[in-house]
C-alpha cells in the first residue's frame, strides 16, 4: 500500500489532523506495522508541496496545536487516477520460492528439504489466518482470505515442484 495514495484517499472522505489519519492508516492499512507519525508528517509535508493538501490554521487542542489537512483539486485527481488503474498481476514468474528452489539444486542441496521447510511455514501461516478469519472483523476475514488464497496457491505449486524435482534437477545441473 503507498501512504501517499492511503493518505491521499482518507483525506477524500473528510479533513482530518495528521493523528487521526495515523488511526485510520494503522486500523484498515496498517495490519501488523503501524504507521510511524513522523512518516504521517513527513508525507503530509510532501503532499502539501507538490499541491495535493492543504494544511489548514493551526487549532489549539488538549494536546500540542495541530493542523487539519484537506485534499485539493489536484490530490482528487491522483487518487481517482490510481483506483483507475489495474495493478500489475501477481504473482510475478521469478519468485523466491522458486529461486531458492533452482539454487538449492544447482548448490546440490535438497530442494525438497527446503520445500517441506516452506510448506510447514505456509501451514503455519494459514492457521494463523483462519485464526484471525474467525475471531477478526470484517475487514480482517477479507484480508485473511486473500492471503489464504495465495498461500494455497504457493501449496499447490510447492507439491507440483516437489513432484517435478528429479526433471528440474536434470535441467538445472546441465
């Protein structure tokens, strides 16, 4: 997820104080790394520069005084162009699993040593997200799901190199 484009997209529904775009960033983007707020203000004062928020007066508060910053004309116009535009299909053909995979066989290591290594981290992931699927929000069960997905893409393929791995082996060593 870029931050500018997060940033940009919450500022979209509403003006908001750097501190509460941090909230919201962390509580739908931010699964697992939070957003450090010097990176929130520093992207703040990027965006304003380039055109693509304005700061507003500074506003006394409980805490130190704050700004509420408000997408312009221009920051609209990135964010539409960016939910308009399809991202590259994943996943790419040189991935590490399979780079690992061919050096460990060019090395004369186990390949399947390591895929059974993978594959028992895969799982390990996998119960973890049903996890979360179950016990999690909305939006946690849809994120869940997608990385289910993947990784029962990654299974499918780990089981399909394991059984191709004296043919790979073959062509790899010559």
């Amino acid at each position: 997820m870029s931050v500018p484009i997060a940033l940009l997209g919450l500022l979209e529904r509403e003006p908001s104080h750097g501190y509460e775009l941090k909230r919201d960033y962390d509580a739908y983007f931010g699964r697992g790394k939070a957003l450090p707020f010097g990176q929130v203000y520093a992207t703040l004062g990027r965006l304003a520069r380039d055109g693509k928020v304005l700061p507003g007066e500074v506003e006394p508060g409980a805490g130190p005084d704050r700004k509420r910053y408000a997408i312009t004309p221009i920051g609209k116009s990135e964010v539409e162009t960016w939910l308009d535009t399809p991202i590259e299909p994943e996943p790419h053909l040189q991935t590490v699993l399979f780079e690992k995979v061919v050096l460990a066989l060019m090395l004369g290591r186990s390949a399947e040593h390591y895929l059974d290594i993978q594959r028992g981290t895969h799982l390990q992931r996998m119960r973890e997200l049903t996890e979360l699927k179950r016990s999690g929000t909305a939006i946690d069960a849809l994120l869940a799901d997608h990385g289910l997905f993947h990784l029962e893409a990654d299974l499918r393929w780990i089981d399909l190199t394991a059984a191709r791995l004296d043919s790979l082996t073959a062509m790899v060593r010559s």
